[in-house]
C-alpha cells in the first residue's frame, strides 16, 4: 500500500475514497462550512488533501486516514487572521501531575479528541475552494465554502479551538491556572 501522489490517484482506491469521505462526512456533520457565492473584494484559499497510512503495533495497516487542510501558508496576519497560538502544558506541570498521581495511587488517562480542531468556532470570515473531487455539480460548483469552525492548516485554528475548550471545561466549574493556562481545576 502506498499514500497516493494526486486526488485523482485517492479517488481510484476503494480504500483512499472512504477515507475521504469520512473526511467529508465528520466535516458535514460538524457544521464546518456552507457554499456561498464568493462576496466581492474577498479572497479564497485553496485546500488539500493529506493521506496518512495508519499502522498498528503489529505493524499491520490498521487504517487509512485522509485530511482536508486548508492552505492557511497563504493567509497574511492582521488581514485573515490575528494571533497564532498553540497550548503546550510547562513540563513543571506535568511533572507535577505526574508525582501527585504517583503519590496518591492514582490511575492515569489519555484521550485524544478526534478532529479536535474542527471544533474551533471561527470568528473570520473565511472563504476556501472546495475540496477537489468533491465539487458541488450545477450552479454550486462556483460556490466557495465559507468556514464557520476552524480547519487544518488555518494560522487560527490552535486559538479557536483552545477558545472553544476553555469555555467548555469553565462551563463544568472548572477554573484556568494563571500561572499555566493550559491547566484547569
């Protein structure tokens, strides 16, 4: 199995295309964007494809993963966006987390949530070309799609969807550290 060179290369596996669907279907599901007719004075940027082979400890394929990202290298700051930021918890905090869950017997989670940027909430306005091989037919197909949650690839997605998070653990009661504001109690 090897990670296709061209869309069109995707689209002809069976397995590539499900993974793009999926991708599309998570995107659909998410309330990502909607096609409008692009306003006058505004700019698209592009979007591609990203195909990942994921593979288990056996070192099997376990599946195959494929990403929309937007060309968010294009973007100019102060014009499409306004401050790129990426939460990283301080090592001294892990650390400190860690010898707690020590001390106390405690058990340790990890979760990963999935597509976890899609669920940034955007407050630019946004407009990208639709995905290729996935173009809308008949009048839609001069449509652009206008991003209302955050994408991969975007300068603002870290920011939009660490906003988003932070204002739902808040709302559980939960508190953000001043001195590590990736850190909640």
């Amino acid at each position: 199995m090897t990670i296709p060179k061209t869309v069109c290369d995707a689209l002809a596996h069976p397995g590539w295309r499900q993974a793009m669907t999926e991708e599309l279907s998570a995107l659909h599901n998410n309330g990502t964007w909607e096609l409008v007719p692009l306003p006058s004075g505004k700019s698209v940027f592009g979007c591609r494809w990203v195909f990942i082979i994921k593979v288990g400890p056996d070192g099997t394929i376990d599946h195959l993963k494929a990403r929309l990202m937007a060309k968010g290298y294009t973007q100019i700051f102060g014009l499409y966006y306004g401050d790129t930021f990426s939460t990283v918890a301080k090592m001294a905090s892990i650390r400190l987390f860690i010898t707690m869950a020590a001390l106390q017997q405690w058990s340790l989670y990890q979760l990963d949530v999935k597509n976890a940027f899609l669920n940034g909430d955007l407050q630019e306005e946004i407009y990208m070309k639709q995905p290729l091989g996935f173009v809308a037919q008949g009048e839609s197909s001069r449509m652009v799609c206008r991003l209302r949650k955050s994408l991969y690839g975007l300068k603002q997605s870290p920011r939009a969807w660490f906003r988003k998070f932070s204002n739902v653990v808040q709302q559980f009661g939960m508190t953000r550290c001043e001195a590590d504001h990736s850190v909640f109690y």
